[in-house]
C-alpha cells in the first residue's frame, strides 16, 4: 500500500507548492538525488507540503499501510485524498472552473 511519486516543476519561472491532507509524504530524495549525506546517513523527512522552484524534481512515497487506513479498505467504498496545490489562483485551467493541479489518492 504505497506509492512512489517523482514530482517534478517544468515551469521555468515560478515556484509551486503540494500538498496532502491525511497521507504525509516521506521525501526520499531532491532532483533524483538519494538524501543521504557524506556518511550515508538517512536524510529522509515526512512533510505534508512540498515546494519546487523550476526544473526542480521530489521524489516521495505515500504510504497507507498503517492501521489508520484499515478503515479505508474494509468500508467498501475506500477514502479519497488529495495532492493539490496550495497555490489556489493555480487550481483551475484558466478561464474554466475545473483543472489545474490537483489529483486524487484513492484506497481500497
């Protein structure tokens, strides 16, 4: 019950953050990189916001194995979250209502 995501900003000119409510991520690693330092020590963190600045990449690994997630998987129906920005002017498409960046985790 996880989930490996590679986010990456291809927007040259602005910064934009992502956010969860309810699954934290567990950043493993910044622009393909393993976040180990000289040691090779474990450098990961749980975070529920990421920013990227442009042409930036975050790999992190949402993970609903926990027993708080139990729920989810024997109701039936399973829980919906979200990764969305917090950048509200960006969650639509222009002049439409729906678009823009934000997209569902499902689990069943």
């Amino acid at each position: 019950y996880r989930a490996l995501l590679r986010i990456s900003d291809l927007n040259v000119t602005e910064f934009h953050t992502l956010a969860t409510v309810g699954v934290p991520m567990h950043v493993i690693a910044d622009n393909a990189r393993l976040l180990r330092d000289t040691a090779g020590n474990d450098m990961t963190y749980y975070t529920n916001s990421i920013t990227l600045g442009g042409g930036e990449s975050t790999d992190v690994i949402l993970d609903v194995s926990g027993s708080q997630y139990d729920v989810c998987r024997t109701n039936g129906t399973g829980c919906t979250f979200f990764l969305y920005t917090t950048n509200l002017d960006h969650l639509s498409n222009d002049n439409e209502n729906f678009g823009g960046m934000m997209t569902q985790i499902v689990v069943k």
